[in-house]
C-alpha cells in the first residue's frame, strides 16, 4: 500500500505523471524504468563504525536502480531502502520496518525545508509482511522506501579501495566522481585534480554540518559509510532534532559516548574526512591532500553564518562581528535553555518581529537582562526586507513545526495502534507550510 508519494520532487525529475499502477511498478517492485538501468546495483564499501574499522559492509538492505538528471541538470540516483537481500546483507533480512520508513519520509522534509541539502524521501509503500526487531516492539510493520539522491558514492567507497590497494581502480573512481560530480577539475593533472576534489569534497561537509548546526539536527550515526562525496545528508536512523540548546544531545541510544553528540558534529565530520584523505594518499602524497583538509574550518564557519543568518532571515557580511553574535546567540541558547525552534519561529525578521517575539509563549526569556545583547544584535543585522515572511500564514501561529522525538513517537503510536494516519499527514502539512514560508524568505 502506497503510503507517501513526493510529488514535489517527481516533478523536478519528470516522474509526477506517472499512474498509480506504474509508481507501484517501479518502486514496489522495482520494474526497470525506461531507457534506464537494467539491472539493480548494490555497492560494496568499507568504513569506520564509532571509529572502529569495518571492512564487512556495503549496501546490505538496498541498491541504485535508476539514474536521471533533474531540471537543473544534476545526475541523481534513485536508490532503495528495505528493498530486501544483498550480496552484503551479512545474514540480515534486508527489509525496512515501517516505523523506519515514516521517521526517513519525516527527517528528510523538515531538513529539506529549513535548507539542509538532504537526500529525499521519493516513496514509501507498506508491503504487508511482519518484521521480528530486536530495538522495537515485534512482530512490526514493514516497508520499503526509495530515496532520490545526488550520489550513492561513500567515503567508504574509496576506504575499500585503498584497504586492497586498488590504484588503477582509486584513479577510475577518482575519475568518475569528478566527471559526474566535479566537471570544473576535469582539466587538471591527475594528482592536482584528485587534492582538487578533496577540498571540494571537505568544503561541502563542512557547508552540510553547518547546515545540521542551524537546523538543530544530530544525525547520530556519522561513520565514513554515512558521508559522501556531494556532501548530501541521508540514511536517517536515530536522528533527532534538539529541544533546546545542549550540546551533548546525542540521537542514537548505543552512542553512549556521546562521539555524535550535537556539538561533536563538525569534529566527527572532519574527522570521517581525513580518513577519506587517508585513503585518497595511495594515489596522491599527503602534502597535496593536508592544505585541502584545512579548508574545514573556515567552510564551517562561512555556512554557519549564512545558514543561521538564513533561518534568522537577516543580513550580514561575515565579519568577526557577526560570529561573535551568533557566538553568544549559541551561549545565550545554551544558557537560557529556550526552545529551540520557537527561538527561530520567534525571531525569524529580526527587529520586523519584536512584537511577535513580546506575545511567545516563551516571551518572559526575551525579557531577562541576558538577552538585551542579543536583543541589540539582532536588530542591528534587520535588513530592509526582514518583514517579508512573516505575513505567511506559517509566522502568524504562535508555535513552529517542529519534530522532536515525543512528537514523532506521538504520530507513530497513532499509526502503529489505530492504523491512524491523520498527524504524520497534518506533519507533513505543517512543515511544506515551513518550506514555502522560508522559501519565500529567500526569494
């Protein structure tokens, strides 16, 4: 049973007129589609798990099926999850529960909305079977989903390949990735295209993990085999988004370490990076990979002004002025523990929404002595078109959208209990209202 259709994004690559029969074809059974690829394709990758090598996994419950260009020209992937065994299952069913499903469909929305460059829920159909799952009540609902994506291509991929010592096959991959991803190189020698796309590569993580800062998103599970070379966001397992501000906030109940906590985010990335570089150096020297792993940091901080300045709806020029605002606008959340949403809702406009702010359900916060620098802050970067937005219906509510996880096991009980579909389709409601009011932001 058909349970989500993108028809938002079908339409960006040219599948929204296909009948209810041919979506179930092709994405519940995976019919071939045509004039496209023949066959499925499953990859096989290595990868550090909590920083621990493991050279055992690949796509165990999944594999690319179709490959399209969007109307912009990119190439996409469509791929499946939960789709069932693969050469790498390693003794797993290859199945999805539906729980599973509807948190994927949920995480990838809300990041697509508030500007996170995520991976896309495409389709999510209930096949009907029981799962047995050890993390959650069984017998459980299955499901299998399939993602639109702008690579399939892992840092993982490349760590295979340099554990076997595959250098003709490091150079074709190499080469391919910037032939599909990375064009501008193309025209370099080897070894200076292959640190050129490094530094590519380390500039769109970093602008990813940025983007995860401003949205309140932990991922949970940042392993080399969960980042890739377009630095898009996907595989959605125990992701959740902060209530407040707390940096040690992690999202997968194992992570008991807290390595992927909220504000180890930008580490754990940087670190999963100079693994990749460590695998690119059987085919070019380290001195040409190490200055374009330091392009890190100020990436990081060049998306996190634009993203949290973006969510703010203000305006700025990146000065160490504004990253010592947004620096103590991060303290003041941190202390204050306001919600962390409803300071985004609030404020969004900056100085055009200091009466929206004054009626807050968390309106006695803006009122402390602390907040008056924040206050000045950001009614110093209100620019002249800051009050756009906000006559959107979205910014005349009290409270945002948000997906904290009593939200999402709220909507999911009434799922799992009642067949009650009601709040995740209201959710989805609520957050395409987010997207066009920030979209309308930023046009």
């Amino acid at each position: 049973m058909l349970r989500w259709r993108n028809q938002f994004w079908a339409s960006r690559v040219g599948l929204d007129t296909l009948s209810d029969a041919e979506w179930e074809a092709h994405f519940a059974r995976f019919e071939p589609m045509r004039d496209n690829m023949r066959a499925p394709l499953a990859m096989r990758y290595h990868g550090h798990q909590f920083r621990n090598y493991n050279p055992e996994i690949g796509d165990g419950r999944g594999f690319l099926f179709a490959q399209m260009r969007d109307d912009t020209g990119r190439l996409l992937d469509l791929g499946t999850k939960g789709s069932g065994q693969t050469p790498y299952s390693r003794f797993g069913d290859g199945k999805l529960t539906l729980k599973g499903g509807v948190r994927e469909v949920l995480a990838a929305q809300m990041l697509d909305a508030l500007g996170v460059y995520t991976s896309k829920a495409f389709s999510l159909f209930e096949t009907g079977e029981q799962l047995i799952r050890n993390d959650e009540p069984s017998p459980t609902r299955s499901a299998v989903l399939v993602r639109l994506s702008h690579s399939h291509i892992r840092f993982g991929t490349f760590q295979r390949l340099a554990f076997f010592d595959q250098a003709d096959q490091m150079r074709a991959l190499i080469d391919h990735v910037i032939a599909h991803y990375y064009p501008q190189l193309a025209d370099l020698a080897f070894e200076a295209r292959t640190a050129a796309l490094f530094g590519e590569i380390v500039e769109a993580n970093a602008r990813l993990t940025a983007s995860w800062m401003a949205a309140g998103f932990v991922h949970g599970v940042l392993n080399t085999d969960n980042l890739n070379v377009t630095g898009e966001s996907f595989d959605y397992g125990p992701w959740r988004f902060l209530p407040t501000c707390q940096p040690g906030f992690t999202a997968a109940y194992f992570d008991q370490s807290g390595l992927y906590a909220y504000g180890r985010q930008p580490e754990a990335v940087s670190w999963a990076l100079s693994q990749l570089g460590g695998a690119l150096s059987l085919v070019c020297p380290i001195p040409q990979l190490e200055p374009e792993l330091a392009r890190f940091g100020p990436a990081y901080q060049h998306g996190l002004h634009a993203c949290m300045f973006a969510r703010l709806g203000l305006t700025g020029e990146e000065t160490q002025t504004d990253m010592a605002f947004l620096q103590a606008l991060f303290d003041w959340l941190l202390e204050s523990q306001a919600g962390w949403d409803q300071f985004f809702h609030d404020w969004h406009g900056g100085a055009a929404s200091m009466a929206r702010a004054a009626a807050s359900p968390q309106a006695q916060l803006y009122e402390r002595e602390d907040f008056a620098p924040i206050r000045s802050g950001l009614e110093a970067r209100t620019g002249p078109e800051a009050g756009k937005a906000l006559a959107h219906a979205y910014f005349q509510q009290a409270r945002p959208v948000s997906l904290v996880i009593d939200e999402v096991e709220n909507l999911w009980a009434s799922i799992a209990e009642r067949d009650d579909w009601s709040l995740f389709e209201d959710k989805l409601k609520q957050i395409a209202q987010l997207r066009a009011a920030l979209d309308l932001a930023a046009s």
